[in-house]
C-alpha cells in the first residue's frame, strides 16, 4: 500500500521524546498466518524525516498508532486490532505492528496482498 503521507508522532513513547511528522512511504502485510488471525504490518518511513539513531525508535509512540489507525480507517481498514508488535521487531526504517483478524480480512477485502 502506497502512502506518500506524513504521520505525527507525540513524542510521549518509551524509545522517543520526539514529536514530529514522519514522512511515511508504504504499509505492507509482511507476515500473515495460515488461518490469517494474526500478522506483521511494516510501516515504512522515509529516514530523512525520522533519524533512528539520532532520535531512537518511534514504536511505543501514542501518536503516531492513533493517527495511523485513523489513516488507514478512513481507507476502510479495520484497525481495531492494531498494536505495536515488540521491540525488536522494529527498524532503522519501518515501524512493526502486530495485527489480528478483522485487520487482515479488511486488509485483503480492499485487494491488498502479502509481501
């Protein structure tokens, strides 16, 4: 999924205490299960506009999740069960989440495929 967009954080995460926008390129499903009950969303974020080893990790950012939540929700995403997946799963240019169910079968509805 293209995005092409900016996403504001708040700088109120565990990793960062910065609060900017993030100039975000695309999401993919890059892990799905057989069952399609749980997955990988990568974010992925142009790294001139978020600096991992200046600034640290945007994972844990209450901003960031809530604005990208309403982005994808108003391209008819179900983002009930979206979180941030763990901490090492996280990189120097996206962000990871981890997703359930009504997220994938939204996700697949609207043609989006796995990586």
């Amino acid at each position: 999924m293209q995005l092409n967009t900016t996403i504001a954080t708040d700088g109120k995460g565990l990793w960062s205490s910065t609060s900017t926008d993030v100039q975000c390129t695309s999401a993919s499903l890059a892990y799905c299960t057989p069952e399609c009950d749980f997955g990988e969303l990568r974010v992925y974020f142009d790294t001139e506009s978020w600096l991992v080893d200046e600034v640290g990790l945007v994972y844990t950012d209450p901003g960031f999740l809530k604005n990208l939540k309403s982005l994808l929700a108003s391209e008819g995403i179900n983002t009930v069960d979206i979180n941030y997946s763990e901490a090492g799963m996280q990189a120097d240019d996206y962000v990871s989440f981890d997703v359930g169910a009504e997220f994938i079968q939204s996700w697949l509805a609207l043609g989006y495929r796995f990586c």
